[in-house]
C-alpha cells in the first residue's frame, strides 16, 4: 500500500479513537469519583427530599466560600494557624448552618478545659478568691482568710485588685489571658515549637485547676460547661477526668468519689431543667508521665468506682504530651490485667514521628482492646494498623483545632482526617479542649473539619453520619443510644426545616 494511504488509514483510526474514547473516559471517570463519594464517610446516607434542598442551599454557600478562597489564596484561612482566622468563622453562612445542626455527642473533652474563658472570668467574682501572680504565673484559692500556700510575692483578694485597679474591664481581660492560650495578636505560630505550646498550655491549665478545684466554684463550673454545649447541640458528652481532690472554704478536701457524686448531681439538675439533654460518662485519667504505682493505683479506683456507679464510668485512659510521657508500653503488665474489668480510650499516636515509642502506642492500644483512639493522628503512616482498625471498627476520636494549636498541623488540609473521611473509617469529631483556645464546644471543630479538611464534595451526608457516629460509638448501652437517637432523629428534622425556611433571610442579608 502505498506510504500515503497507509497514512490515511492511521489518522482515520486516530481521529475515530479520539472521537470515541472521551465517552467511554468520562464514565469510567465519572464511574471512579462516583464510587470514592460512595466509599466516604456519609456517602451511603440516603437523603430524604427536604434534606436534598437544605443539602443544595448548604453546598451552594460550601462551593461559594471555598471558590472565594481559591481565587484569593492569600486569604485561605485553612492554611494558616487557627488563632488567625478563628474571629472570621462567624461570619462564613456555612458556619451558621453548622452551628444550628444537632451533632449527638462529644467523646473526647477534657473536664478541666470545656468553659468559655469569659465565663470562666464570672467566677472570679465569687467571694473569698484569693490570687497569687508569680513569675507571670496565676494560681487562684478560695479561703477565709490569706492562704498557707505558699506564693513568691503575696496573696490578694481577687476582688481588692480589681477595685484597686479602677478599670475592672481591663482587670478581667488580664485574668482571663491566664484561662486560654488564643492571644488577637500577630505572633508568628510556625515558629512555636511543639514543647513550648505544651508549657502555655500545662499553664493554663493549672491556673484554670486553681480556680475550679473549690467545690462551689467546680459546680457552677460544671452547669455552665453543660449549658453551653447543650446550646451548641451536644446532647451527651463523655467527659475524661482525673477525678481532683476539691474542697471546701476550710481547706477540707473530698475524697476522688466525690467528684463522680458531683458530675452526676450537677447533671441531673441540668436534665431536670432541659430534659432533652441525656446525660455524661466519665473516663478516668492519670498523666502518662506518672509512676506505674500511681497508674495503678487510678485503674483500682476505676474498677472500684465502675461496680459502685456504673452508669456513671465509661472507662480509663492515660493522658498528657504523649511525645514526653511514658509509652503504653511502661504500662502493659497492669493494663492487661484490668482490661476485663475496665474499658480503654486510650490517646495513642497523637505525634507526627514514624518509629516512635509515641506512634507505636497505636499498636498496644490496638492489643489492648481499647474502644476507640484517642486522636489516632500518625495512622496513615501504619497501614497494617488502618487496616486492623477498620475490621476492628475501632473509632478514631479525631481534634482537628487542637492538633493545630497544639502544633501537630499548620494547614489543616494536610490532616490525616482527610484520609480518614475518604476511606470511611469509623471517626467521630470531637474538640478535646475547647476552653483552652476560646472555641465553641464542637461547631468550630465541624466547620474546620467540613471546610478545611473533607473533600469539597463531601455534603450533608458527612455531617449527618459523624454526628450519628457519635452517639453509634459511645458508651451508652443499647437503650441510651436508642433514646440518644431518637432525639437527633427530631431536631436533625427540625434543622432541616430551619435551613429551608432561613435561606431566603441568609440569602438577603448576604447581598
């Protein structure tokens, strides 16, 4: 044949492939996508027809928020540090439609660390508070007379100083600096290393334990902590614990089983007054820094404290910086002797290391039998344990803002939750220590995590399923689930409803 009309040939069959495989492409692509969405946390959830057009309004402000990033990359507020943008997340609509969802439960919290620090400022008015300020350093008591502690410069009543002071606005400002690590300023957070945020933030905690540790203080404490996840749309909350010593105006200290008595007196007396709330569990903690005798000793409490107050103990975890605390491996000869008596929550692989004593606590979680991880972060990095976890369905109690001020991660879309979400694993969202950092109780760690980290794509069939693993993977019994349930069943209704009928309000007030 000749070269021209072989050549003819060839470009006919190319022009003809290239005519055709577009089609047969794009559904294999499409084919592809289709089957990621499917494999996605939510992307089995069918929706109902109303929760389709609160989807349609919810991703038409998603789509338009992310494309406004996109073209201004200088203003992408999920690269940045958190404390950065945190005072623009009110203002996205996104945000708004998040802050109304009901999100079922909380699972990892810190009881110490839950309150607005703003509020945390309102006990600072109760009588006999004494202050102590020392090397930049607050600790708080309540006493009847000038406290037998010790201090470096001279104890004060708190509300002397602030008369004295003339400008109580400013005073509380000041206190309340003490009470959270967000600071409105212009620090540079890429240059703070991980230690260094850990020592602000050990700071704040033991000036925030100061004040909470007297026993009227701790439950107005608590009622107030209840009320404001309540009115973020958390309905039960398992709340980790060391179980301190309060006290009373005379110095009098209670024994650890009273905290319990109180946990469950102050909540009984929130429920009475917004029954739909269903109550807390607790699980004891001991720093993973301590001796195996005093590790020890907390698990025998737990196991005593579990057969006197069931409904009350989830379980045991060990806490702390777990780069600098001991391994679970410090600890497996009492850990797997109480296992069949108490269950685990163990924090395991909150670190960036691969090869460490602190990522590797994944496997011993895993060996132990613990019900959930804590944070889980390093996962990705171990693909053996991915996949012993998923066939366990063992869920992953993941903190987005917190790995980000606790300086695990800068741009949160590069969290390993994105994986997480995209592969279907058995995470539930939770906030760890939302006073800490000024947030609010769950919605920010929502937003952040549907904004920065999930797919674009990813829909109201996310956030519907993490809230319903919230309450699949806690501790209820079969009977609190079910009621917990039935509960988000009618105001997940009522929020639908509320963002069809609120969007043409949104809409106005945007343009």
């Amino acid at each position: 044949m000749h070269t021209l009309a072989v050549y003819g040939v060839v470009l006919t069959i190319i022009n003809i492939d290239a005519h055709i495989i577009p089609d047969s492409y794009a559904k294999q692509r499409n084919a592809l996508l289709d089957e990621e969405i499917l494999t996605a946390v939510g992307g089995k959830i069918h929706l109902t027809e109303d929760e389709i057009l609160a989807n349609e309004i919810l991703m038409k402000w998603k789509h338009k928020e992310l494309d406004d990033s996109l073209k201004n990359p200088q203003y992408f507020n999920f690269s940045k540090h958190y404390f950065t943008y945190k005072t623009d997340i009110d203002k996205s609509n996104v945000y708004q439609i998040i802050r109304s969802m009901p999100k079922g439960a909380v699972l990892h919290v810190h009881s110490s660390l839950m309150l607005d620090p703003s509020v945390l400022v309102k006990l600072t008015y109760m009588e006999h508070l004494y202050v102590c300020y020392s090397d930049g350093d607050l600790s708080l008591q309540f006493s009847e007379s000038i406290p037998a502690r010790p201090c470096k410069t001279n104890w004060a009543l708190v509300s002397d100083l602030r008369r004295l002071s003339g400008d109580a606005l400013t005073f509380d400002d000041e206190l309340k600096s003490h009470f959270t690590l967000f600071k409105d300023d212009d620090e540079d957070y890429s240059k703070v290393d991980i230690n260094t945020v850990w020592k602000r933030f050990e700071k704040v905690y033991q000036a925030i334990k100061s004040l909470i540790s007297y026993r009227p203080a701790r439950e107005k404490y608590w009622y107030e902590t209840l009320k404001q996840f309540y009115e973020d749309n958390v309905m039960y909350i398992e709340v980790r614990t060391g179980l301190s010593n309060v006290y009373e105006l005379d110095g009098s200290k209670h024994p650890k089983k009273y905290m319990v008595e109180l946990y469950q007196r102050v909540t009984n007396a929130f429920i009475d007054e917004y029954p739909e709330f269903v109550g807390i569990k607790l699980i004891v903690t001991r720093h993973r820094a301590q001796s195996v005798d005093h590790v020890l000793e907390c698990l025998n409490l737990t196991r005593k404290l579990k057969s006197e107050m069931p409904e009350m103990i989830a379980g045991f975890d060990l806490v702390g910086q777990e780069d600098l605390g001991r391994p679970l491996t410090d600890f497996l000869p009492i850990l797997s002797e109480a296992k069949n008596d108490i269950d685990y929550y163990l924090h395991a692989g909150e670190t960036s290391w691969l090869g460490t004593s602190t990522d590797e606590n994944l496997v011993d979680a895993i060996l132990l039998g613990s019900k959930r991880i804590g944070h889980g972060y390093a996962l990705t990095k171990h693909p053996t344990l991915l996949d012993v976890v998923i066939k366990r369905n063992i869920a992953l109690e993941v903190n987005v803002i917190s790995n980000v001020v606790l300086s695990l991660v800068t741009d949160v879309r590069n969290h390993p939750l994105a994986s997480y979400l995209a592969m279907g694993l058995p995470v539930v969202l939770s906030s760890d220590d939302p006073g800490a950092w000024s947030s609010k109780p769950l919605s920010e760690d929502f937003f952040v995590a549907f904004m920065g980290v999930a797919s674009k794509r990813a829909d109201l069939r996310m956030l519907k399923q993490l809230a319903l693993n919230s309450i699949v993977y806690s501790a209820l019994d079969e009977g609190g689930k079910i009621k917990l349930i039935k509960i988000f069943e009618k105001q997940w209704l009522d929020f639908i409803r509320d963002v069809i009928s609120n969007e043409t309000l949104i809409w106005e007030s945007y343009v």
